[in-house]
C-alpha cells in the first residue's frame, strides 16, 4: 500500500518575510517562521511549462540576519546555524543558503555506524536539542534548463549531509521530493534516478489551493494598488508620484512609499499612490484565484476549502513570452518586462482618441482607452511600419494582461465572489502588470471589485506540495 500523504499544519505566528537579494530574485524572498519547530528534509518542485519552481525548509534558532521585506533591501541569509561553516559554499555561488533538517537527527540513529568522535558528538548534540524556528527558501529555474534545477537539489541534498554530519547514503533516505506540475510526471525519471531519493508525485490543482490557503495568513504578503497608482503606471510616461522607477518593479515602488511614509494599512478608501499590505491576515474564502503561468487556469474556492477548475485562457505568459521572442530581439522574459518599461503602447495600439478624436463620455470611454490592441500596425496603403520592441513589448504586455482581467472579473461576477487573487510567475511584481490587472478588475466591475496580489505569486504550488510529506505511520 502507498504511503498516504498528510498536510502539515505550520505555525505562522509572527511570520516575517525577508528582503530579496535582488531585484531579479524579489519573487523568491525568504519567510521566517519563528514559531515552527517541526524537523523537514523534503524538498518540493513544481515544474510547469516555463519554470521550476522549488521551495524547501531550513531550521535555524536565531532569528535571520536578514530583516523583515519593509525594512528595506539586504541579502537574505536563512540557514541551519552551522551553514556558515559549510566548506562547500562558495562566496560565488547565489544559490547557497542553508541546510535541510535529516529525519536521523530526531530518531534513534545507530551512532557507531559513525565515525569519528567529533562527528558522534555533533549527531549527539543535534538530537538532544530541539531548536525552534526556520525558513522557507524559494528558487526558481527555466524549465527549458531542468538539469540545473536537478543539479541545485543535488547540492543541497549533499551540502546538508556535511552540514550535519550525517552519511549521504542516510540523507538521501531522509529526503523525499514532494512533485507536482506537468513536469512531475514527465521529469520523474530524472528526479528519481540523478537524486536517487523516492519522488512523490501531487495534483496540481489541489497544491495551487493549499498554497493558497496557507500564504495568505502571513503578514503582509497580499496586497493591492490604490486606484491612483493603478491610474498613474497605466499612463505612459506619466510622471506623477506614482510613476515606477527605473527596474518597474514593486520593491522599489514599495521602498519609495515608505521613504515618503506613505504605505499606509488597509482602509475603505485607500490612500493615494500607494501600495497597501494586509498586515493582520485571516482565512479569506471564498475566493477566485486566477492562476497565470504558461496558460491560465481560474479556480472557485469555497468557504469550506472546496475549489473548482471553471475557466481559464491558453492566452498567458507563454503567450507573451513566445510572441515577443518572435517580435523583439529579447532573450529572458524580465527583458521583455525591461522593454515594456520604456515603451510606449500609443505608437502600436489604437486608441479610443484616434477614433472619436476625444473621450466618448457616453460609454464611459476615455480618449487613451485601447480600442484595438496593435491597431496601429496594420497599414492600407501596403507599407509596414517601424515599430520598437519597446513599444511593441508594452502593447503586448497590455493585450495579455487585459485579456485575463475581463475574464477573471466576468467569473467573478458570475459566482459572486468579491476577492480576486492573482498568482503565478507572469506577475513578477511588475508594476504594470500590476496595475493592469487591477485596472480591468476595477473598470468591468465599476469599482466594486478589487485585484489581489501575492508577494510569493509563483510559487502556490510548490508551497501546496511541500506542505505535504510522507505519513510515517502509514509507510511502516
């Protein structure tokens, strides 16, 4: 019979989230959770059509050297407490960052098997003392290059081993990879074989709502914009206080806020310009979560935790990213979100003002409203026209980002759910993308409904498959 797998209940009681190394890594931010005192040695992957996402727990006693994401921008450190001593880290590796818990600390472990007595007398000390407090580490790699995933897991497998003190054969029984995502099943051989550790496959579905359930109770990870920024980052070349700068993503929008003291809480009017945070958060269903990956998959979560596939759009990130692949000389998909930064839509998009020559008040229609995406392109007179990848990158990121508001809204509407959460790794925290998103919640609904975002957006299915694990009772 195979071993059942069981949901673990975390502790999330004064979670924190730390600042992000980069903004490149600002996605993958590190949660600390003070609180959690379970020992973990699997890993979990969820591996769609673009990225491999993996999530993996670290203990350590001391709180992080990192601090908390609104105390501005450091290099986390979230590791087991001998991780600095790890002869094997490499001040040029990134990717370096703690140790995983061996099941064999917490067990009777046969210690002559051992040898050496410093060892004995570190396996002696780990096992006696039972120290509360770890975090959540988060990296991510392009499926396209899933052996270097493969080859990051392998590390930690091996890096933990050493740290502890414990056999790798006897670390590789330790550990278990939680998988879900298409690629669970068609890259199950190469996890299995390469890390010669047992695999365990999950529904995909089921692990995006366990994220879900379990990232929205930590604080300050769901936010939303105000509807004067989502006003202001929607208009090109708008240069009001809620104009991105240079990278265009949130963190430094965020950091902006607070140098102004203007990040205020949650309130029935937001304030304006600013980006507002859920700092006391509780079990929100029901709820939409829209889902953005490749493709899009919008699910129905009941109040009782029940969720339903009832939309979705083959029109996603895999759109945008293979389209403009094709259509801008951009290689990555955070260089297609450069370009979007310094583009102009107007140049390719035609807009309600290049029809009427003004706003069409009676439908509510202002004059920079897009009336047809890439309008602009198409010309009678048979000559083509000189388009840049800037330009072309932001209309395009428009297109797709619009396209999947009106769809979330419109099943929204139809199942009468007010909470909308976005999610997936088309987001990343990109202010335009961002705003809109918001923008077409905001307009189709008239302002009754509102976007929800997550700081951790792509990583709800990885954080739903390693909230499983192996029941002990039911392998043996």
């Amino acid at each position: 019979m195979l071993p059942s797998a069981r949901v673990i209940h975390v502790d999330t009681r004064g979670a924190l989230i730390l600042t992000e190394e980069s903004p490149e890594t600002r996605d993958s931010r590190g949660i600390y959770l003070p609180n959690y005192i379970e020992p973990v040695s699997h890993i979990a992957v969820d591996v769609g059509g673009s990225l491999a996402k993996v999530v993996y727990f670290t203990r350590s006693p001391d709180p992080p050297s990192s601090p908390p994401v609104t105390s501005g921008i450091s290099t986390p450190r979230s590791g087991s407490p001998s991780s600095d001593s790890d002869p094997s880290s490499s001040s040029t590796s990134k990717r370096k960052n703690g140790a995983l818990t061996p099941l064999a600390l917490n067990e009777h472990m046969k210690i002559s098997e051992l040898t050496g007595s410093v060892v004995r007398d570190s396996i002696l000390r780990r096992t006696v003392q039972h120290f509360p407090g770890g975090s959540l580490n988060f990296e991510r790699f392009e499926t396209d290059n899933i052996d270097e995933c493969v080859e990051f897991i392998q590390g930690l497998i091996q890096r933990s081993a050493l740290v502890n003190g414990v056999p790798i054969e006897e670390m590789r029984k330790s550990v278990k990879i939680m998988a879900t995502g298409g690629g669970a099943h068609k890259f199950y051989e190469l996890f299995s074989g390469t890390l010669c550790v047992e695999v365990r496959r999950e529904d995909e579905m089921e692990c995006l709502i366990e994220g879900l359930k379990f990232i929205t109770l930590i604080p300050d990870e769901v936010y939303y914009f105000s509807d004067e920024l989502i006003q202001s980052v929607t208009q090109s070349g708008s240069a009001g206080p809620g104009k991105v700068d240079g990278e265009g993503r949130l963190n430094g929008l965020v950091n902006t806020m607070l140098a102004n003291g203007s990040l205020e809480r949650p309130s029935p009017n937001p304030p304006s310009y600013a980006v507002t945070f859920e700092s006391n958060p509780t079990p929100q269903l029901p709820c939409l979560l829209v889902n953005i990956g490749s493709g899009v998959s919008i699910i129905k979560v009941d109040e009782d935790g029940k969720f339903e596939r009832i939309s979705g759009t083959s029109l996603g990130g895999g759109t945008l990213w293979g389209l403009l692949s094709l259509l801008t000389p951009a290689t990555t998909f955070d260089e297609m979100l450069t370009f979007s930064e310094k583009g102009d839509n107007a140049t390719v998009d035609m807009l309600v003002g290049d029809i009427y020559g003004q706003d069409y008040s009676r439908l509510g229609l202002k004059s920079t409203m897009i009336a047809s995406s890439f309008g602009k392109v198409f010309k009678k007179s048979g000559e083509k026209g000189k388009f840049s990848a800037e330009d072309i990158s932001r209309s395009l990121l428009y297109a797709v980002s619009n396209n999947i508001g009106q769809i979330a809204y419109m099943n929204a509407e139809k199942y009468n759910l007010e909470r909308i959460y976005f999610g997936g790794c088309f987001i990343r925290g990109h202010a335009a993308t961002i705003a809109t998103l918001s923008y077409a919640i905001r307009f189709w609904s008239k302002g009754t409904k509102r976007a929800l975002f997550l700081r951790h957006e792509g990583f709800l299915g990885s954080i739903g498959a390693w909230l499983k694990n192996i029941n002990s009772q039911d392998e043996q």
